[in-house]
C-alpha cells in the first residue's frame, strides 16, 4: 500500500515523471515509489501530460519553478460566484452578503460539493481576493457612458439605412410575477393586515416587436412543459410558444431554436430583416442566418439604446397586471372564491395585453433608442407608461404604489447566471429529461383546485345565450359580434350521441 502523502510538484518535476514513464515505460506504482508520491497524483500528471508539455513549449524554462494544482471544486465555486457577481452588477443590480452566500451555496450544489456553508468567513475571503466592498447605490454610478452612445447611434444610422421600419426588430426577455398582487392596502385603523408574501411565481417572456409596432408570437419560458392546467388543451393553438426549464430561464438552446424559426419565418416570407437584441450570454453571437442579421447593442447601454427598455415592457406589464386585477374584483364582486392563477390565465392575459399595445407606443420607444429623430417622442411615452392607470386605484392605494406593483419584476435575472458552469466542467443544467420532467409536470398548479367542473351542453349553451342577451342590452355590438361567433362555433362542436330506439318509448 502507498502511504506517500499528496504533494505539490512545479512543472520541472511533473515533466520529470513524464519523460521517465516515457523512458523506462515504468507501471504507476514504481513511479509513485520513485518520486514519492500517491499513485493517484501520477495518474493525473500522466493524464495531462499533453497540456502540460504544450504549456512548456510556449513558455520555455521561465516557469519550470511553478507548482500547479488541479482546481479545486472550491475554486470552482468561486469562480462561478464571481462571474455571476460581475453579471448581476452588469445590470445594476443590488447584491448583498446574504445573497451572495446564497448564490455560492447553490453553486456549490450544482458542482456536488457537500458540507459547503458559505459562511461569514467565505465571504470576507471573497471579497478581499476579489478587492469587492459594499457601497450605497446612487444614480450617478449608473450613468451610461455618453461618448459609447454616441458612436452607437452614428453606427445606428448606417445599419438600419437599408431597411424598411417593418424589417427593423428588437427583441428582448422580461421576468414576469404572473400571480403577484399587490403588496399594500388600505385597511381599517384596527384591522390586522394579513396578505402573505409577493407570490414570486415566474415567467420569462421573450417579446419581439418591429418599428411599426408588430408583435411576433412570444416566447414564454416556464417550470414544466406540461403543468395540470394544460390538461386538454393543445397548446401549440394558444398563439404563443411554450417552453419550460427548471427555473424558467431563457438559455442559449432555447434561443437559437427561436432565432432558427424566426429566420424559417421571414424566409417564407421573402424578408431580410435586421435584429438587435442585447449581449446576454444566453444570445448566441455565433450563429449565421440567411435572413436575419443580427446586431448586438453596445454593453451597460440597453437602458438608453434598446426599444423594448424605453417604455415597451413597462407597457405590457400595466396592460397585464390590469388584466389581473380585473379578474380578482370579478371574483369578489360575485362572491366567488378566489383560486389560484395558473399558467393558462397568464397566457391569455399576455396575448391581451400585447394585443392593447399601441402601435405609436412602440414607435415613440425607437424614436426615444434613436431609430428616429426625437420629436414629441419623450413627452408621447410619458403618457403611454401611466396611461389607464386609474384602472388600479380600486386595489392600489396611490400612485407611487401603482409604480411599485407595475415594476415589481423588472429587475429580476431572466438568463440561467450558472451557464459559465456548463462552459468548466461541460455539463448542461438546464436540460432535463423525460423522467425528471414528469416530475416536474405539476410544480406550477400546485395550488391549484384538484376538482375541474364539467358542465353540461345544455349549461354552456344557456349561457352564451344570456351572454347574448346581456351584451345586447348593453349595445356592445363587438362583444355581441364575439358571443356569436362562440356560439356558432361550438354548437358546430357539438357531438350528437345516436338515441337509442327504447329511448323514444315510455315504460313506466
């Protein structure tokens, strides 16, 4: 048994061993007797000898002292940390201790190191190997570079010269509390506030959108490819595209297979377009299409230079938070207990709220990047972003709280910040197989009511009749329009079962 202890060895030696293996072609345990170390240790350096050699060649005898050691799963740890610290900061994001330690340890998860507690100790290391130290968050530290604006938008000009406005895109993805509700509330003096906290379930949307205000079909992104409320229902007919990772992030998979189709699309269309969309990691710089260029804005400047950040998203979240809260006063007005909202409500809530979007919105937002010359453009958003806010004063306090709830996700990461852990140790985190996705087939409905009312032919078709009669009172000839159509429709899906001949004779 070997009981020589692991050491340290400089590249003088690990070449050494290397060139005596080759040699005298000796077995790995002579070798570990011969220089006095584990067997294991000369397992690795024989391993990597090819690397090792390599690294001699382009650097002669300058670094022959130099002792190397194989990465720890620790240095790994902070490795990853420490690149999704920098992400994160790219954003302008806020990240405190505890949310740092939290990210390490779930690093650490992933890489399968046990016993790692990321205490307060680790951190001081942390931050002191990476000079990082806790400053209060001011807007001046924010400010975007005015000089790289500057040559973007003179850049700008020349890329987008050959385009028609209905052939300039931008895309870009957005976090979205599809459940969250408010977090305050007007209340009795004596009253006890009791509300829970924010529901923090998630989406990603991906909105694309051209200069004249034309959405394409977005991509939401969700925990589980087939959650219960999709029971039934085809859901490449509900005018989106479904997808669903373990944390509802956009990756590079997700997003070339969307680029590939988007370019499928404008080829069948005889389009050649041009997209620009930020630098996330999670958007391959690499991929050549036929009918799409692809231009990346200029980094730290997507606050002033993206469309979609000027007024769009905001847009589209007021619409569909409105949305939200019109379904929760409708359960309250009739007294109907309020369940909880699945993925199925949010997807027809986003599609509305794209579809209430105003085309003039859209293009004040590329005027605002620069795509246009300014104009009214500044003073036209800022009565978009507030506009039909008064829809929330029945379940918002004030305005100030309406700013709060509408943006209540805008900061959150919408890209898997673990990708870098794919690149070291070549694994992929994000895709799961069939068996783990049957796992996680119900994890969004979860709270969800297990019993699903059935009603009858007769019950639905008495009540788009009252539907009828209801909007026609109200002379609203496009929803009585709507309620006709639906009638017709399903009345045309109704399925006759063949009567029976004792059906049409009485016994009793």
């Amino acid at each position: 048994m070997n009981n020589n202890k692991r050491k340290r060895l400089n590249l003088e030696e690990k070449l050494n061993i290397i060139k005596t293996k080759e040699t005298e072609n000796l077995s790995v345990r002579v070798l570990a007797e011969r220089f006095c170390i584990s067997k294991s240790q000369v397992n690795n350096i024989l391993q990597d000898a090819c690397n090792l050699k390599k690294y001699y060649a382009e650097n002669g005898n300058e670094d022959m002292r130099r002792k190397f050691s194989k990465t720890s799963d620790g240095a790994l740890v902070d490795k990853v940390t420490f690149e999704w610290f920098c992400r994160a900061r790219s954003y302008n994001l806020p990240v405190s201790g505890p949310l740092l330690q939290e990210k390490a340890r779930e690093v650490a998860n992933e890489v399968g190191l046990e016993n790692f507690k990321a205490s307060n100790g680790w951190l001081q290391k942390f931050r002191e190997r990476h000079n990082i130290s806790f400053k209060n968050i001011c807007g001046e530290g924010n400010s975007v570079d005015t000089s790289v604006v500057e040559k973007w938008l003179e850049k700008l000009k020349t890329l987008i010269s050959d385009y028609e406005p209905k052939n300039i895109f931008n895309c870009d993805e957005t976090g979205l509390f599809f459940r969250a509700l408010p977090d305050k509330t007007l209340c009795l003096k004596n009253e006890i506030c009791r509300g829970g906290k924010i529901a923090k379930d998630r989406l990603t949307v991906l909105l694309c959108v051209n200069m004249i205000g034309e959405f394409e079909t977005p991509l939401i992104i969700g925990k589980s490819l087939k959650p219960r409320c999709f029971k039934s229902v085809n859901v490449s007919t509900l005018g989106v595209n479904w997808k669903a990772n373990r944390k509802a992030w956009m990756n590079r998979d997700l997003m070339t297979d969307w680029l590939m189709c988007f370019n499928r699309k404008m080829e069948m269309e005889n389009r050649k377009i041009i997209l620009f969309l930020d630098n996330a990691s999670s958007h391959p710089d690499t991929l050549n299409l036929k009918n799409i260029k692809l231009i990346f804005l200029p980094p730290n400047t997507t606050s002033i230079c993206q469309p979609l950040d000027q007024g769009i998203i905001k847009n589209f979240k007021v619409h569909y938070r409105q949305r939200l809260l019109r379904h929760i006063l409708s359960r309250v007005d009739q007294n109907v207990e309020n369940k909880s909202i699945n993925v199925l409500d949010a997807i027809f809530w986003i599609k509305s709220a794209l579809k209430n979007i105003k085309p003039e919105t859209v293009k004040n937002c590329f005027k605002k990047s620069g795509f246009f010359s300014f104009d009214t453009a500044e003073y036209v958003m800022e009565n978009d972003n507030v506009a039909n806010l008064d829809l929330f004063s029945e379940l918002v306090p004030s305005t100030i709280e309406i700013e709060d709830y509408v943006s209540i996700d805008n900061n959150i990461l919408t890209e898997d910040n673990t990708l870098i852990i794919s690149d070291i140790i070549n694994c992929n985190l994000d895709n799961f197989s069939e068996k783990e996705n049957e796992q996680l087939e119900e994890q969004e409905e979860e709270d969800e009511d297990d019993s699903i009312y059935n009603p009858t032919f007769e019950e639905v078709w008495k009540t788009i009749n009252n539907l009828k009669t209801y909007f026609k009172n109200k002379e609203d000839e496009i929803a009585l329009s709507m309620v006709a159509n639906l009638q017709i429709h399903f009345e045309e899906q109704k399925k006759f079962t063949q009567k029976k001949i004792t059906d049409f004779f009485n016994f009793t």
